[in-house]
C-alpha cells in the first residue's frame, strides 16, 4: 500500500475495502477499521473533522494524477498530539500552561501552520491533548516534515517556547499497510538550541477516499486561487487573535469591487470554519431546515482559499484563509460595533473551554454590561473624536503605556451601557461636514437613516431568534452594527445608499454550534434544556439591544414639534470614577446669538472656583436654527454651539492636580416628553475649555421615519397601535430633577419632563411588554425574506392607505393582546401563538399564554 507513490495502481484497493467492508458485516463488527486504530490510544472529547480537501502543496506527477481505476482514491496524512512530558518549568513562577503549534514543511521549503491545541491550564510539565490536526494531501516516498512545537502560554505577555521537535512525515506513519493504517506511537525528543527540554509524544494515520468527494463531514469548500491576485497582504489582528489578510478579486463579477473578500487565516479560526461550512450546506437546502431568516444575518462565507504570503524578509509562507466578505468593502471610514451576546459568555468543559477560563470569563460577566443587559461592547472601530478624548487611564497615568491604554479601553468599553453605546454609536458631529444640502445629504441626515435601518434590522433579528426551529447554543458569538461615518452621499441617491451601507450581523462562531432538527432530537434532555438555557441568553441580549436601538431613534429623531429646553451641564471627567458634577445652564430652545451665562450648581447657586478669587464660572453658547430641503426626512434642526468655559473650579485634588478635565453634556427636552443627550470632547487639564463644537436637535417631518416606521418594516402589526410608553427616556441623574426658576416658569410641560425620574421598574415593564409584542410578531411574521416588505414598498403603502395600517387603536393594544382560540405551536419555549387574522384588518396582536403546560399545549 505504501508503493502508491511509486506508480502502482489502486484498483486493487476498492475491492479490498468492499471485501473488508462485507467480511465485517458478516461478522457483526459496527466499528470502522478507522476507528478501531484510532482507538491505540484512549482518546476525550470530541474529535474534530479530519479530511481536508486542500490540495497538495507541491506538484504531483502525471502518473500519480491518473486514475488507477474505476475510482481513484486520494489519501490524506492525520496528526494527533497526544501528550507531552517537560523535564524543567518554562514559568517564572506557578505551573505552566502548554500548548502545541503543528507546522506542515513541504520539499520547497514553504511551511505552514496547519493546527494547534488548546493550552493545558495549569498541566505544568505533564500536559495532556489528544488533539487530532485536520488531514493533509499525503504521497508516500516524499519529503514532507512536520514540527511540533511547545509553547508555554502566557496570561499577559508574549508566550515562552519550550522545545520543538521534527519529524519527517515518512517517518511519522512507519510501516503502514492496508491492513494498519494507524502509525506507532513516537515519542520525539523537543529542543530549545542544544539542550533537550523533555518529549512530546504524537501519532499518525492514513485516511483514504475518493477522488473529488468534498461533501462528506470535515470536508472544506474550495475557493480557486486565479480568482485572486497572486500577493496577499497581513492586516493585522482585529479584537482576537487570528490575522486578516487582504484579498483582490482579478475580474470582480458585478456589484462587487475588487476587495469585496477578505482573508481571515484557517489555522487560528479551526472552530468556525466548521459553522460556516455547515451553514454553507444547509443554505442550499429548501429553507435551510427552517434556519434561512437567522442565517441570512451571517457574513457572506466562499470558502477556503490556499494562499502564499512573502514577508519582508523574503521567506514564502503557505496560509489557508478563509474567504469572507469585507465589510470595509465601498466604506470611507467603517464605524462598527462588536457586542458580545449573552449575560454568560463561557461554560467549562464546552468546546475545549477549560474551567479556570471559565472562571476568569465568568468575573468579566459579572462586572461589566453582560450581567446588567444582557450584551457588553467588545469592540469599537472607527471611534468619534468624542470617545477617543476620555483616555481610560487619565487619573492614574501610563498613557503613554500602549498596552496597558489598550486593555483599559477595553474594560471602558465593556461597562457601557446599550444607550451609551449608541450614543457614541452614532455621534458624527466632528467627522462629516455637509457642503451643500442642496446636493448632499447632511450628517444629521446620514445618522437618522442609519438607527431607523438599525431597529428595523435588529428587530427582524429578534423575530428571526424566536422562528428558528430548535434552540442554538452559542456561546460568546457577537452581534456586528455598521456604517460608513466618512461619506456623505448624494442627495438623489443618497438614502438607498446608506441604507445598503448600514449593516447588522452575527459572527464570532469559535465556540458555538449550529444545532438543527436532526441534531438537536439526538440529545438527551439534560443536553436539550441546556441548549435552551443558552438560547435565552442569546435571545434575551439581541431583545435588549433592539429595544436600546428603538427607543435610541424614538428620542432622538422622534419629535416633530418642538424641542423646549437645552441643558448644558459641565462634568469633571473621571476615567475610575462617576464624573463629578461642576455647573450646569439650562435656557430655552429659541434663536439666540452668542451669548455668556453663569453656570449654577445643583441648587441654583453660582459656580465659583479658588474660593471666588477668579469669578463665576460661565459658558458661552449659541443657537440657530437650519432649514432642510423639501426632499429631506426632516424638517430642520436647532444648532446648538457650545463656544467655551471659563473660570471653571478645580476638580482633580485628590490626583494633586490644580486642573479640571472638563466634559460637557447637552440634554435637549421636549413637550411630549422626548430626551435627547450628546456629549462634546473632553478637554484635558483645563480651566477655560475651548469646545467650538456643533449639536443638532432635529424635527422630522410628519410623514416621514417614525419609531413606529421602522418596527412595520421589520414585521406587520409591530408597529400598530401605542407604542410611545415602550421607550421611556434614560434614567436621569438627581440633579436633573432641579430646574432653575428664573425665565422658565411657563415652561411647565417641560418642567415636568426635566423632573420626571424614570424608575427601572418601568424599563423592565416596557422591556417585558416589548418581548411580548415581538413574541406575537414573530408568529405572524413572513416566512420568506424574499417577501419581506422593503422599506420603498412600506413608504408607498403608507401615503396610499395610512388608516389600513392602523387598524388596531392604542386602547386595544395597550398592555391587553388578545389570546386566540386556534393556535399554532412553535416549537419554543415559553410557546407562542399565531393570533387569529380577521377580515378587516392586516394583522391583529397575539401574546404568550401565562402560564403553558408542554404536554397540554402539544
């Protein structure tokens, strides 16, 4: 069998496998010759797939090319690390943590990473993996090498290398027939330069099949390397740990542009490529077994593009890559949001999870957004200006300390709440500059479609949750929200134009699974309900973060009259800390030139700082109003320029400074009770700050993008009835609640407003009757996505008949759904019912039973 290589032909070997195959029915034996030999040694946990149908690095000849019979096979090399033993600690203090990185070395000197293991926590000289490596293309009498190298990883820093031991492939598989296709177990000496530092013991086997058969568990979907330019460029890593590189397209088909792709490397993402895969053969079934609306939110996925990369130095490295879009593709400048969903994201013993990292996991869950809304912000690129001024490490020093700034940001990020993550999410009022509304989209105008678009995706995100057939166990997998902030389009065009650039996706697959029908009826009902545990998660994290983006658009672009007051409050930004309150100037919303105002503090008293040596402190603002062409969803808007500061107290004594590092937040209230907040830049180490910036209060039109809009695009009937109570304004500090008396006693509509203290009783009563609304939506939602109502049919349906679409009244809609008498299961836990469609109206209003017996309700 191992003169393959040398021109023997095969056709000897499938009459063999069948005689083999037919003598061990025979016998009763269920077990494959496979399995059998990897059972030499005990293995745990789950294996992962095996064959790879990459093809070879090198070569073949015209006679191994040729088939040798009536099915050619080809056959593939498996590596499995075992265990390793360590003869000294790698760790300065404590037990090691090892890890093993295979590289593949082909006769040409190319090499490449084709795998590498979980580390062993706190194994320390005796780790143990059993990990398999996928397959590689193998031809018996070649050169092929393969090296293991161990790593002692690190918790922060740079991992330390152990040893590393090579091995020719040859070598590796021994004397395998066709009879043993399992190679002996070789125990290789590792090396650090010349001492040996311990053994690591590994084994080989052949697997064989037929020639071109890709379809099969573990295989890869191909993607041809003309399709691409020859050179590959490393962008680096983003968030985790695997590097991106960027991928051209040679002849780009239409509507895609030569870097509509990008390369993300294979040996780092072994754990997503299986769900993309999957996802990709389950895309090509009729309604993808009921998972279409949840998998239409995934990146686009190609395939597996083998690629070499040059470095500077001139040395040739072989990488597999996995194709995906590039959501830079056509994008200026891409502002995205990585949020991780779920308020727990690990579990121990869950793909390869160890307990102690588990555990580490399970803290951050607990101090961060993850444990108060269900999703915390990972990841923010394309910040504003504003968020890139609060430096995280401001009070205690090490700025300059890159590392440590970049880990601060991150804890930053990831105690932010769902409305501050758009707030910032959503703040261009120092990127784009509008030339001519006339011609050009303004950026007020920009941000407006883009959170309609957001509600209106991220509720068919919710809907679609609630439709899937069975429930999904995806564990840390992150919801992705996008735009192009450096752009600002034609007005002729421009709308569409965002609307195509907004995007909402789910990634992040290293540790999740695409449970189905099939798969999810196997489990036990212990595995079954700890599924369904975790889909509440998931589900309950993307519920959340569509209500914050609704009640984010109702507040912000929901007002169509008028806007009665504008706060100004000054804070001392603290990077440890809740800002401290210094002054704060409230005035009506009304044309007003430029003008200087003392600030007070929280019981109407004047500012003043240096124990009033300097003066009062004061702020110097203005107010105009701006027109929008008659095309513009909005009316206009009330510009508000917040000038400077001066005399401001010292605020940082107990940092010893004689400074302040002054924030201003602007709060604009209106008469029906709409709350809309920004925030400037911070400017560091000042007394007199110098802001010169722009806030815009907009009106929109009546007929225009309304909160209600957006959830009738998402699914019919959401959007019918009240729904103003469902989106409360955030909660309001204390200080808020005191107003100053003086000119704004007739003012009492918004005096109310600026007093009125949002409990969070009420947020979880509306974030309940919203699941609720959702729940009856996604009963009665369309099933195909193709049919889905876009939001240019939605327009022309409200101008033509705006009663139709309000059919039901706020009076039978608020907090009373109809519960039907015919209902249709959906197989999900608590049940939801389809209401019951009558005549007269488009859709009606279902709710969830209160209380459902499983057994009864079947």
């Amino acid at each position: 069998w191992l003169k393959i290589g040398h021109g023997f032909k095969l056709g000897f070997y499938p009459s063999l496998v069948s005689l083999r195959a037919k003598w061990r029915g025979a016998m009763g034996c269920s077990q494959s010759s496979q399995t059998a030999a990897r059972q030499a040694e005990p293995t745990s946990g789950h294996v992962p797939n095996l064959i790879s149908s990459k093809p070879s690095m090198k070569k073949a000849t015209s006679a191994e090319m040729e088939p040798a019979g009536p099915e050619a096979l080809e056959t593939f090399a498996v590596l499995r690390v075992l265990r390793a033993q360590l003869h000294r600690s790698f760790d300065a203090y404590g037990k090691m943590d090892p890890y093993v990185v295979v590289e593949w070395l082909v006769d040409s000197g190319a090499k490449e990473e084709i795998s590498r293991t979980s580390t062993a926590w706190n194994a320390d000289r005796t780790p143990e993996w059993d990990h398999t490596c996928r397959g590689q293309p193998f031809v018996s009498g070649g050169r092929d090498e393969v090296e293991f190298k161990v790593m002692e990883d690190q918790v922060i820093g740079r991992p330390t290398f152990c040893g590393a031991a090579r091995i020719s492939v040859q070598d590796l598989l021994g004397a395998v027939s066709a009879s043993s296709m399992t190679g002996p177990v070789k125990h290789l000496a590792l090396k650090n330069g010349e001492e040996v530092t311990g053994t690591v013991t590994v084994q080989a086997l052949l697997v064989a099949r037929t020639h071109g058969d890709s379809q099969g568990p573990g295989a890869l979907t191909r993607v041809a390397s003309e399709l691409f330019e020859d050179r590959v460029e490393r962008l680096g890593v983003s968030g985790g740990s695997a590097p991106f590189f960027k991928l051209r397209l040679k002849d780009p088909v239409e509507g895609q542009l030569p870097d509509h792709f990008i390369g993300k490397d294979l040996s780092h993402a072994e754990d997503e490529v299986n769900f993309y895969e999957e996802a990709l053969r389950l895309q090509k079934r009729p309604g993808a077994e009921g998972l279409a609306p949840l998998l239409r939110f995934t990146f686009e996925y190609a395939g597996v593009l083998l690629s070499c990369e040059e470095s500077p130095d001139g040395t040739k490295r072989s990488n597999e890559l996995l194709v995906m879009k590039n959501l830079r593709s056509s994008c200026s400048l891409l502002r995205m949001l990585d949020i991780k969903i779920g308020q727990k994201t690990a579990q121990a013993g869950w793909q390869g999870k160890s307990r102690a990292a588990a555990l580490r996991q399970s803290v951050v869950d607990g101090i961060t957004n993850s444990s108060c809304e269900g999703f915390r912000l990972e990841g923010f690129d394309g910040r504003p200006a504003t968020l890139n001024s609060m430096d995280p490490l401001l009070d205690i020093g090490g700025s300059g300390n890159e590392k440590m700034a970049k880990k601060a940001l991150r804890v930053m990020l990831q105690r932010m709440t769902g409305a501050e993550m758009l707030l910032h999410f959503l703040d261009v009022h120092q990127e784009l500059l509008a030339v001519d509304l006339e011609v050009q989209l303004s950026p007020l105008e920009v941000t407006e479609i883009v959170a309609f678009e957001l509600v209106r995706q991220l509720t068919e995100l919710s809907i679609a949750c609630r439709r899937t057939p069975v429930p999904q166990k995806w564990i840390g997998s992150s919801v992705g929200l996008g735009f192009d902030a450096g752009h600002l389009p034609a007005r002729h065009l421009g709308e569409e134009e965002v609307r195509r650039s907004t995007q909402v996706h789910i990634f992040d697959w290293g540790r999740s699974e695409l449970n189905t029908l099939d798969k999810h009826l196997k489990l036990s009902d212990k595995d079954q309900n700890d599924r369904g545990q975790f889909w509440r998660y998931y589900v309950g994290g993307v519920d959340r973060l569509a209500w914050e983006a609704a009640r984010c658009y109702r507040h912000r672009f929901g007002n169509a009259h008028s806007w009665s007051l504008v706060t100004f409050t000054i804070l001392d930004f603290d990077s440890m800390s809740e800002n401290d309150f210094i002054g704060r100037l409230t005035v009506p919303v009304e044309e007003t030139p430029e003008t200087t105002a003392d600030l007070v503090t929280q019981r109407g008293r004047e500012v003043v700082g240096d124990y009033g040596l300097r003066g009062s402190a004061c702020l110097t603002y203005s107010i105009s109003w701006q027109s929008y062409p008659g095309k513009s969803r909005l009316q206009g808007a009330w510009r508000v320029k917040v000038v400077r500061a001066q005399r401001l107290p010292r605020q940082d004594k107990m940092q010893l400074r004689t400074t302040s590092d002054p924030i201003c937040e602007i709060s604009a209230i209106s008469e029906d009770l709409l709350y809309l907040r920004q925030l400037s830049s911070v400017k560091v180490r000042s007394l007199d700050p110098e802001w010169n910036e722009v806030f815009d209060l907009p009106l929109i039109k009546e007929t225009a993008g309304r909160v209600e809009d957006a959830l009738e695009c998402a699914a019919p009937g959401l959007g019918s009835g009240s729904v103003s109570h469902l989106f409360p304004p955030e909660k309001m500090q204390p200080w808020q609640k005191v107003v100053s008396q003086e000119g704004l006693a007739a003012i009492s509509p918004s005096r109310k407003a600026v007093e009125t203290q949002v409990e969070e009783a009420d947020v979880e009563a509306a974030h309940e009757e919203w699941k609720a609304r959702l729940d009856a939506a996604s009963a009665t939602a369309e099933k195909d996505p193709k049919k889905q109502q876009s939001h240019q049919d939605f327009v022309k349906q409200k101008s033509s008949d705006r009663v139709a679409t309000v059919a039901i009244q706020a009076a039978a809609v608020d907090h009373k759904l109809k519960v039907v008498a015919h209902p249709v299961i959906s197989p999900r836990v608590p049940h939801v019912f389809e209401s019951q469609r009558q005549q007269d109206s488009p859709s009606c209003w279902a709710t969830l039973l209160p209380a459902c017996d499983c057994a009864t309700a079947e």
